[in-house]
C-alpha cells in the first residue's frame, strides 16, 4: 500500500515536470519572449523618433517624458517583516559592535 502511495506522489511530480517543461518550451518555439522584446524596442523606437520631432519644434525636453520604467512591488508582510528585523539586527550589532571596540579600547589604552 505505502509503495504505491509513493509511486503515485512520483508520478504526480514527474507529470507536473513535464507539463511545466512543455509549456516552457512551447513558449520559446512560439516566440513569446521575442515578441516581448520586440515590444519593448518598438517602443523605445517611438520614444526616440518623439524626442527628435520635439527637439526639431524646439520644446523644452525631459527623460521623464520619454521612458517610462515600470516598476512592480513584489512586498507583502512577510517581506516587510524580514525587513524590519534585518534592519534592527543591523543596527543592534553595528552598536554593539562599536560599544565593544570601545571597551577594548580603554581596557588596552
């Protein structure tokens, strides 16, 4: 019974791999990743060609106008969390670093 429990468990993970390598892989046949780039370029190429008609009105001209960068928040409260203990953690052993390089400090002068 346990046997094929675990053949089962085997062959739930080794279909999931090949699902997941498929579709991996159809999406580089297919050009998914070319075409987003592509995209992206084409993009950048309209920005370009903006930035030059402007230049030639004689417009006042800033990045800011042109590229636009995309940021996404991946945080969520475990991330934020982590990052409030790494910082007080930081900031316990940078003091109490600093307070023992002074005890050695007077105890050697």
């Amino acid at each position: 019974m346990e046997q094929k429990k675990k053949n089962k468990n085997f062959q739930y993970i080794f279909y999931f791999l090949l699902i997941l390598f498929l579709t991996i892989y159809t999406a580089g046949k297919t050009g998914y990743y070319e075409t987003d780039i592509k995209r992206k370029t084409s993009l950048t190429k309209e920005a370009i060609i903006n930035f030059e008609k402007d230049i030639q009105d004689g417009k006042a001209v800033d990045i800011k106008d042109y590229i636009k960068i995309e940021q996404s928040d991946y945080s969520n409260i475990y991330s934020k969390a982590g990052d409030k203990v790494s910082k007080s953690l930081d900031s316990v052993l940078n003091e109490g670093v600093g307070k023992f390089a002074k005890f050695l400090k007077a105890l050697f002068t």
